[in-house]
C-alpha cells in the first residue's frame, strides 16, 4: 500500500512524491551494500561530482598563477626551519616534536615538505595542493550527505554551496590555510566511517569504528578545530542516523560511552593546543580581553558569521578587535541567536534538521569564537570552512519542505541563480589573493583601525623598495595603534634604507621599549649603530641579543656578524685587544669563517702578539690558498717583524693569485725596496 512521502524524513528524495514501504526497505539495503565503487557508478553522483570539481577550478584556478602573501606563508613555508628543507625524516620529527609559532598541526607541516621535495617553492603548486584538496573535501561532502540522507540533490546543493561560497576563499586561496582544507579533508572521512559503523550491524563494525577514529586523530594533527567532530556525530545519530528520538539519558548514554576514545582526543589534543599558544603567548590575557568583552563579541560575532553566509560582500583577509562594543549590537546579536536556537528547539521533532544544522554552526565555531582570544581578530572568513556546512544543511532542507509543492524546474532555476551567483563572487573574491598588496588594499578598503594590515602592506612595499608609500602605510599603523612594536620595527628599517640612522636608532628603540627581548628589533638596531660607529652601544645590544634563550640558526648568524662588525670598528679605532676579543667570539660561533680568521689574525699581531696572528693567518692560507688577501695580511705582518723574505713571497702569491691586486703590489715594491 502507498505511504505518503514525510519531508522530515532526511532518507526522502526532493523530487519524489511518494514511496511505498517495500521500496524504502529496498532503498535500506542496496544503500547497506552499496560502496564507494556503486556511488561513482551512478551517472547523476558522476554529474554532480564533474559539477564541483569544474566549479572549484573555475573559481580557484586562477590562483595557480598566485604569489605568496607574507602574512604567514613567510613564517608557515618559505622561512620555515622545519619546511625549508623538505622532507626528510630530520624534518618529520620536528613536525612532530616541536611546536612552531604558537602550533602544532604536524600533517599539514609535513604537506608543506612534501611540497617543497616535490616542486621547490613555487607558489603556484602549493596554491594547486589547496586547490585539489578543496575539490575533494566538496566531492566527499556530497558523498557523506548523499550517505547520510540518500537525498541525491539537496546533498548536490550543500555541497556545491561549500564548494563556491565566497568565505571559502581565504581557506583555499591563503597557502597558509591548508590545514584548514586537509582537515576537512580527514574530518570528512571520519564521517563517512562513522555513518558506516553506526549503520553496520556485523563484523566490519569494529573496523568502521577504528578508521573514523584514525581519520580523526589525522583531522586534529591538521588543524585543532577538528575536536568538535565528536560532537557532530551526535547531531548526526539525532538526525540522519535516528539513533534516538529524544534527549533522555537512557538513550544518549550508549551514545556517549561508545564515543569515550573521541572526546578523549579532544581534551588531548585540546590541551596541546592550549600549551602550544601559550608556548608563544598568542592566548591573550584577562587583563587585556575581560572575559565579558570576550562574550559580547562571540555573541556579535556570530550573528557576523550569520549575516555573511547570506551577504558575502566586503571580505577581508583580518577584521580588528572592536574592544567598545555598541549595546545596541551586543543586545540584538543575544536575542537573535537566542531566539534562532529557541526555534530551532521548539522544530526538534518535526525539523530534526533545524536543530542539526543550527548547533552544528553554534557547536563548531566555538573553538575559534574568541572565549580563548588567540591574535588580534574579531572573526576569521577562514573559520565558517566547518561551521557553514551545518547552516548550509538546516537552509537547505528547510527551503526544500517550504517550497515543496513548487514546480520542480522553478525551484532548480532558484537553486542555479543562488549558486551562479555566489560563484561569481568567489572568484572576485579569490582574485584578491593574487598579491600581498592586492589582498591587503581590498582588506583596508572594507574595514578600520586595521593597524596590522597597515603594517603589512608597509612590509611588502618596503620588500619593493617603494619607500615613501611603506612610510605612509607605518605611519597609518602607528596612528591607528601607538603600542604596535612591529609598524615601529618596519618602519625603522626603512628609516635604514634611507641612510636616515639617527631617526632609525630612535625607531628601533620604540620597538624595543614594547618589546624589550624582541630579536629582530635588536639585531636591527646594532645596524643603526654601527652605521654611526657606535661599537660601545653595539657591543652592549649584542650581548643582549646573545642572552636570548633561543636565537636560533639566524640569531647565530646576526652575533656572528656583529661579532666580527666590533671587531672591525674596534680594529680602525686602534683598540685591538677589544676588536681580538669580538674576532675571537665570532669564530666560536663559526670555525670555519677564515676571513674572521685572517682579520683575529692580522688584529692579535697589532697587540703583539705577532707569533699567534702569524699561526692565525697561517691556517686562514691553509684553509683557503686561492684567497689573495689573505697571502697580502700575512706579507703585512711578516713584513712588521722584519721578516722580509717571508713576506715577499706572500705578496708575490697574492700578486699571482690577482694580478689587479693593487695593495699586494705596493706591499711588494716596498718590501723589495726594504730589502735593498
């Protein structure tokens, strides 16, 4: 006998009618059977999933032409220890050992390796690796759904929204971002053996349940927001599952205890994370966030969220912390998600999917929502790459039972302009991410105050040389924020660029007075001074950077070469038991710098100790015996000891190493003319 079809059954197709029991039994068990290999083989899935794929590329193609942006793709790739070597098993360790810059996402360090092994630092193939894991974290989206719910096009429709939604373009576009797409990639996966384990009533049970679990941990060694899956499944066993009908203890404990090993993950992996910011001190403190100015703005920033799913208009790669929040925004932004959420609870029987997608949405942002304040930003578009999948569900089939009676052409004519239209926005969004500047003059044109975008674009245009407009754009930071260390940091070297070393050593020392340990700062400010023959203040700024716990394989090169710099000065203002001193720090650092060898060399015979500066300059030649200048100190120094045939024969080498070498030659003529 004929059943008619229930809307809020997630298992019906959008455009049937009507079904009867023996073909929704039927339905039951090839879906039971059917696998991975049955899905392809149907040409509707094979169609849906040409559309995606075609879509991502036509929107994010583009970005194989890219450049990378040096907000974070510095730090993440090309100035990354742990990256800038490839792979290797050195590397591998370290990935997954150490944190870096307040992180630890090892699998999508070690991605960046294999990129590197693969392609050296081409930006166009790291923006390729994004792009591909994008288009299969939309392929595997309509799987799961179409999994979960048998609905071939309303699954068609939430996949196809993740696909081209614009907010997504900072998750593919940013190189930086890729833990974002592998993520969702090994969180997808998670899913679908979920679906299959909560489903399965045989043997295979047990080994759906430990692949989930496996992609699960991959999902969090990706990136930290994966420990909300657990959660999800929940939501999923509510809805599509229909593991239970309402939230009674006796029926969500089984649940819970079979989930034990999941949400142990989560509070590990929760705890890591914690230890990894505050590793780098990127958790702000109470004292500058109050907890309630945290609240308010996870309140407003929902609602943003919200708003910009439906509007995805004036995106930018960083929105400032508003730290005055309007009341009237703070009040509104409270009613409103409290009210969604009331509805939401009051449809739970009849629109299970409401409440799915809703808390989805609310459940997955919480980690990036800014309780924990991690950076200086209000929200992230990068952030919704996981939430809008639960708001995409909930509007989806909301809209499919609302316009359920509408003539089935209309409705897929609606879908396609919604779709088209938010395509079109994404690929101008995407075109933004083509430069640094581009990204960065969009960003500042659709918000304010926005000192670290400021600075930014100061840093690129001074990489440019374009210094007047890098000025401009430090001077803005420093405007918009007088305590930014970093605008004081670029803008001092710029202040350097332009030969302007009093004003940078003033610069610099700003930088410093905010940030008293900060390398960088320092190590510039030594440059300011040497360039004014302050040795005394270089020399006392150098031992500070010295004292810094971890300096690193570039903090070693800075001592090194301000070692030596002191060294130098030290030695042209005839101090040269001070200028031996520094010479001889520089090659504890490094043995094998036999210019830093000559000069100790050349400066310990100057004290007078001239047999060690003979021995010094003597292993400097054995070393290197191709250096002209090298054979030409020593003659120098032979010469002052009045061993004169000794040192002809190092000016005559040095003559013959470099014929145009003019200073060996005159030290020549005269030592011959001494001879006489």
């Amino acid at each position: 006998m004929a059943k008619k079809k229930n809307n809020n059954n997630p298992q019906t197709e959008l455009a049937e009618t009507e079904i009867t029991e023996q073909q929704s039994t039927a339905t039951e068990e090839t879906r039971e059977r059917n696998g991975l290999v049955a899905f392809f083989q149907n040409r509707t899935n094979l169609y849906v999933v040409f559309g995606l794929a075609l879509s991502c590329l036509v929107i994010y193609g583009q970005t194989f032409g890219f450049s990378f942006i040096n907000l974070d793709d510095n730090i993440y790739i090309y100035e990354n220890p742990y990256v800038v070597n490839g792979l290797s098993f050195e590397s591998v360790r370290l990935a997954f050992t150490d944190f870096y810059f307040a992180n630890w996402h090892p699998l999508t360090t070690i991605s960046y390796q294999i990129n590197v092994s693969l392609f050296g630092f081409k930006a166009g193939q790291f923006h390729l690796v994004n792009v591909i894991f994008h288009t299969l974290n939309s392929v595997l989206l309509f799987v799961v759904i179409k999994k979960l719910t048998g609905s071939t096009w309303r699954s068609a429709v939430v996949a196809t929204i993740f696909a081209v939604h614009p907010t997504h373009a900072e998750s593919v576009a940013w190189i930086s971002q890729r833990k974002d797409v592998l993520c969702v990639f090994f969180w997808l996966w998670s899913t679908y053996f979920y679906v299959d384990f909560a489903r399965s009533k045989d043997e295979k049970r047990t080994k759906f349940y430990l692949f989930a679990l496996l992609f699960f941990v991959c999902g969090l060694m990706s990136k930290s927001m994966a420990i909300t899956l657990p959660f999800t499944f929940l939501l999923l066993d509510y809805w599509a599952l229909e593991r239970f009908d309402n939230f009674q203890l006796k029926n969500i404990m089984p649940l819970l205890k079979e989930k034990i090993p999941f949400f142990a993950l989560t509070v590990l992996f929760s705890v890591i994370t914690f230890l990894a910011q505050k590793s780098e001190n990127a958790v702000q403190s109470l004292e500058l966030l109050p907890i309630s100015t945290r609240l308010f703005n996870a309140f407003i920033s929902y609602v943003k969220y919200l708003g910009m799913l439906f509007y995805p208009f004036n995106l930018g790669v960083l929105y400032p912390y508003q730290r005055e929040l309007p009341l009237w925004q703070i009040a509104g932004s409270i009613v409103l998600i409290i009210a969604i959420s009331a509805f939401c609870i009051w449809q739970i029987k009849s629109k299970k999917y409401l409440f799915t997608g809703w808390f989805w949405f609310l459940g997955t942002l919480v980690p990036v929502i800014g309780i924990l304040q991690v950076g200086s930003q209000s929200l992230a578009d990068r952030y919704t790459y996981i939430p809008y999948i639960g708001l995409s569900l909930a509007i989806v089939w909301l809209v499919s039972d609302l316009l359920k009676n509408l003539d089935r052409r209309v409705l897929a004519g609606l879908a396609a302009v919604v779709l088209l239209g938010l395509a079109g926005l994404a690929v101008r969004q995407v075109s933004f991410w083509k430069n640094s500047e581009t990204l960065y003059t969009q960003t500042l044109s659709v918000t304010e105050n926005n000192s670290v975008i400021e600075q930014n674009l100061c840093q690129q245009l001074l990489s440019e040389d374009r210094l007047t407009e890098a000025e401009e754009q430090c001077n803005r930071a420093i405007l918009h924020n007088p305590e930014f260390a970093n605008a004081y940091l670029s803008l001092g070297l710029i202040n350097l660029r332009n030969k302007q070393y009093v004003d940078s050593e003033k610069t610099f020392g700003k930088a410093i007075a905010l940030r008293p340990n900060d390398f960088a700062a320092n190590s510039n400010l030594t440059k300011a001074l040497f360039a004014q023959g302050k040795f005394d203040e270089a020399a006392q700024i150098t031992e500070k950077i010295a004292s810094f716990a971890n300096t690193g394989r570039i903090g070693a090169e800075v001592l090194l070469q301000n070692y030596s710099a002191i060294g130098i000065g030290y030695a042209q203002k005839a101090e040269y038991e001070k200028a031996a001193d520094y010479m001889q720090k520089a090659l504890k650092i490094d043995d094998s710098k036999n210019d830093i060898r000559a000069n100790l060399g050349f400066i310990l015979a100057r004290t007078g100790k001239i047999n060690e500066g003979i021995n010094e300059l003597n292993e400097a030649v054995r070393r290197n015996p191709t250096k002209p200048e090298f054979y030409n100190l020593l003659g120098v120094v032979l010469l002052a000891d009045e061993k004169v045939d000794e040192a002809i024969k190092q000016f005559e080498k040095a003559v013959q190493l470099n014929p145009k070498f003019k200073e060996a030659s005159d030290n020549l003529m005269k030592a011959k003319a001494k001879k006489k």
